[in-house]
C-alpha cells in the first residue's frame, strides 16, 4: 500500500507532496482508497461532503461503529506520512484483525476526510467541518483557489455534487468512535523513548488575515522619507509574532503572503499576510493576535477558529492502558479526530514517532518498525473496541 502510494503527488524537485483537494493527485489518492476498500469486501461510500468510507459491517443496520482513518491530502512539499499514515495503517491494521480471526461485535469502518490541510481552499478539514455542520455550506462553495476556481467547480470537475454539502447526520450517525492515528508533528516521543503515543488535547489555534496597505512607487527613484511601505509594517508585524509568542507560551507563524504588485523593483502597494497562531489556552492565542494586528497597524480578520479540543479521557485513559501505558501527550497541529470529538463524538488518536520531528516538509518522517507498532497499536485498540461485550483485552 505504502509503495503504491508513495509516487503519487510527488514533486520531482522537492520531494515534497502536492495533493491538494480535487486536484489529480488526489483523485489518484481517493481511487486507491476505493481500489484498496473493495479489494477487502468493503462497502465503499461517499458521503455528501466528499468524505470516503469503507465498511465492514452495516453500520445503518448494526448500529455505530468503530471507525479509523485520516487523511490523503498533503499541504504544498508535506511529506509522505502526515495522513497517509493514519490512512494505510487502518487498512492494515484491519488486515491483521482478519489474520486474527477476530469477529467485530460492531461494524468496523475506515475513513479517508477530504480536504484536511486546506492547502488549496485555505480552511483546514474542510470535509470533518462541513460534515459536522461547522463550516457553512455556501461559504465552503465559495471557498476559491488561487487560480481562481471555487470549491464548487472543483467538486464538479471532480465527479462530486456540491450541492449537498453541508451538517450530514446520517453519516455521524455511523460513528460511535473515532480513533485516528497519525506521525507526530514534534519530538515528545523521541524524547521519551516510545514507538506511540496518544493524544491528550488538541491546542486551541487559528488563521488571520492581514491586509496591509500602502502605496506603490519606484524601488529607485522613491526618496525612503517619501515611501508608504507596507512591507516594513509587515516586518514589525512578524517580528512582534514572535516575542509576542514566546510571551505567551505560544506560537505564531506568518506562512504565505500575498505582496502587490510582487515586482523586484517596485514598492509594493499591499501586502496581505495570513498568521497562524495556536497556544495552551485560549487567551494565550488571543492576546498574541492582538499584539500582531497592533504591530501591523490593521485589523486581523480571523479566518478560522478552532478551540481546544480535549478528547474523550475514558478512551484516552483505556487506549493508553491497552498499550502498555502509552504516552500521553497534548498536540499543536488540528487533526480530523478533533473536529468530530469537538462535535461530540468518542474520539481518539494515536500518534507515531517522527525521529525529526519534523511535519509539512519532505524530511518528515517514521521508521518501519515504529510504523508497524502503529498498526499493531490500532489492531489491538480496535479489537478490544469491538470485542463482544464481557471480552474487552484486559488493559496491558
Ligand atoms: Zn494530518
């Protein structure tokens, strides 16, 4: 699974992944979900919002399942292993429970969530978000890319009705728990020395807007005293993210810019940056963002806000349990899991060690054998999971 996966999307030069939602790439990433989903017996759905998922057992039928998955997007140069991960290990892990000879008392099913990083339309899980109804319909249908093509269209071109996008309760009905598994995003389990951790919380954070606005004139002929330019508001800003993060315990981030008109020799007339910010707490976050737009001179328009998300601690506390006393550790990076446990779902995640810690970049990574204590991790939580009732693994 891991090799057919692995040229898909990839860019010859970087290395890096580019599978952006309803591009190539990731029609080629959902045929090979539904490819590997049949190739099992699996009843293969989309749901309205665009979501892939594979069943075993009917869970319309037999009630809510178990359900494990992540995603197959990747942002501009991720790596191979944020959400595919997550993705090829449930197929697996599902594998080895049939090895096993083990009979789910409950319809166990795989799930692929579109549009996780939200690197083409700019919100991330869009396809958990519309699903749980808290991203708008018609302004995920507007929702546009950089060339100018709307969500919409792209669903279209894509095969996918968008007109139906939107809370879809016939779907969360289907999901009694929702264990994702995934590479970490840093090095807690480095430091401590464990092939898997799980997750404890997600960190509340965020995407703001700011546009910042001043007059465009020649690179060589402007007098600096006579220069409104916006890119030095831009780097009081950046810098203030900064110190202001490290004030709070937190971190902030200006990743993409928009700088007009862009040329070499031309101050620029606006420059519009877009800050990430997340922290422990709420007004961590908040105040940072305050102290960038102050720096910038201009309004931060949020974007998106996601709150933290703590997940469910009875889970928590018993996939830590059945695997041996597990680590447990908070995470900085929004995930899928979060958005459906914000939406009140039994959610959980596990995470597998990165030796570098490093996420969203080619040099992400994770060695076989810790990926293969991923899959055994998700096996043995599964099974106990759907056990029959008065079967349940005794917690390790
Ligand atoms: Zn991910």
């Amino acid at each position: 699974m891991w090799a057919d996966l692995l040229p898909v999307g990839r860019d010859a030069a970087t290395g890096g992944y580019r599978r952006h939602a309803w591009a190539p790439a990731d029609l080629t990433c959902r045929e090979w979900f539904a490819a590997e989903a049949v190739r099992r017996g699996l009843d293969v759905t989309v749901d309205r919002n665009g979501n892939q998922w594979a069943w075993w057992g009917d869970p319309d039928a037999d009630g809510p399942g178990v359900v494990t998955g992540s995603h197959l997007d990747s942002v501009p140069d991720g790596g191979a292993y944020d959400g595919p991960l997550g993705v090829v290990t449930a197929f697996a892990a599902l594998d080895l429970l049939r090895e096993r000879g083990h009979q789910p008392s409950r319809p166990l099913g795989v799930v692929s969530f579109t549009d996780e990083e939200g690197a083409r339309f700019g919100i991330a899980c869009t396809g958990s978000r519309l699903l749980t109804g808290v991203l708008d319909a018609d302004r995920a249908r507007s929702l546009t890319d950089a060339d100018g093509t709307t969500l919409s269209d792209a669903m279209t071109a894509a095969g996918q009705d968008p007109a139906h996008l939107g809370r879809d309760d016939e779907t969360l009905r289907r999901v009694g728990t929702l264990v994702e598994l995934h590479v970490e995003q840093g090095r807690a389990l480095v430091d401590v020395g464990a092939p898997v951790g799980v997750a404890s919380s997600i960190w509340p954070h965020g995407r703001w807007r700011l546009d910042l606005m001043g007059e465009a004139n020649h690179a060589g002929t402007t007098r600096l005293e006579d220069r409104d330019d916006p890119m030095l508001r831009l780097a009081t800003a950046v810098l203030a993210a900064r110190e202001s993060a490290t004030e709070h315990g937190a971190v902030a981030t200006v990743g993409r810019l928009a700088v007009h008109p862009n040329g070499t020799n031309a101050i620029p007339s606006s420059v519009r940056a877009w800050l990430d910010a997340r922290g422990a707490a709420e007004a961590d976050v908040r105040a940072v963002v305050a102290e960038v737009a102050d720096a910038a001179g201009a309004a931060a328009v949020e974007e998106s806000w996601t709150p933290e998300v703590t997940f469910a601690p009875q889970l928590r506390d018993r996939l830590a349990a059945l695997l041996g006393g597990a680590p447990v550790l908070p995470t900085a990076a929004g995930h899928d899991a979060g958005i459906l446990a914000d939406a009140g779902v039994d959610a959980a995640m596990l995470f597998v060690r990165n030796p570098t810690g490093i996420s969203h970049s080619p040099a992400e990574h994770a060695e076989d054998d810790d990926c293969a204590a991923g899959v055994e991790a998700l096996a043995v939580v599964l099974a106990d999971l759907t056990a029959p009732a008065g079967n349940e693994a005794a917690p390790a």
